[in-house]
C-alpha cells in the first residue's frame, strides 16, 4: 500500500498498515475500516525464517510509532550482541493517531479505547503468527493497557499463539 502524507520511516525500517475491524465494534463508532500503522525493523536481514523472535512495542500515547524507532534498533543491536537472533522489532502505531490518516480519522471520528484495544490485539495476533520462537509484549504507559487487554482477550479463548 501508499504511504499518505506524514513522517517517513526511517532508514531500514519498513512500514505496512494493518486494516482492522474491532471484535464488538460500538454502534456509535464503527471502527470499520481503521487501520493501524506498523512499523518492522530486522536489521540486515530482508527476511526472516520461520524460527525467528518478534518483539512487539506498544507505545503510549500518542500512539505514534515512529518515536520508537531508534529504541527498538538499540535493542535489536544489543539482542544480536547477546546472541538472541534472527529477530524483528515492531513498533505498533493506534487507529485513532495514525500518521497517515489524520484526515480519515476526523471524518471518522474518535474510536473508543476498547475498540482500538481490539485492533491493536489483530495486529498483535498478526505477528505473533509469523515467529515461530514466539512474540514478546512491550507496552508503555497506556500501551502496557492494551497489551494487557490482549493477553486477557487470548486467556478468555485459551489461545496463547506464542505470545509472551
């Protein structure tokens, strides 16, 4: 997909936009059609093998992926130097701070915190998917909440999918 108008990853890092549809989305505000911005960082590696690491970071607000970058490539480089590899870093943006979709947002209105808790969870079960050695959880201030909220949603369908 095109990247709309806003920052630009940075060196080395790719972008891809996850297109959610929030489990029990508010009749008020759908959340149909929010996307969610997320960022992948595997240093030198194009591709990963199936037996890799994903680490996922969910940033506090504002949501915005890009502030995490320069984090999540020091800890992929101190990862690497201690042996733990292949492994990919994401950074994980909300649907209601899109860089990208600022404009689609304000027509959209402002999606409820459960329903963006909800798609963050799709985008988490995403990646989660594609590590066979699993995906670690970071969150920060409210991304720790919605981390949480995931890892409740999966232990009420007694589905783990690796997630650590």
């Amino acid at each position: 997909k095109e990247r709309g108008p806003g920052p630009q990853p940075p060196k080395g890092w790719r972008w891809f936009n996850h297109q959610g549809v929030a489990e029990g989305a508010s009749s008020k505000t759908s959340s149909k059609d929010r996307s969610s911005e997320v960022m992948s960082y595997t240093g030198d590696e194009a591709e990963l093998p199936k037996d890799s690491l994903g680490i996922a970071l969910v940033p506090g607000n504002p949501g915005i992926p890009h502030f995490y970058c320069p984090f999540g490539e020091q800890l992929h480089k101190a990862l690497l130097a201690e042996g733990v590899g292949p492994v990919a870093i994401y950074t994980v943006g909300y649907p209601n701070f899109s860089t990208t979709a600022a404009a689609k947002t304000e027509a959209q209105g402002v999606a409820p915190i459960d329903d963006e808790a909800s798609i963050i969870s799709e985008v988490l079960d995403e990646l989660a998917a594609q590590h066979g050695r699993g995906l670690v959880l970071l969150g920060h201030s409210i991304g720790a909440w919605m981390v949480l909220q995931h890892l409740l949603r999966k232990n009420r369908h007694g589905d783990d999918h690796g997630q650590k």
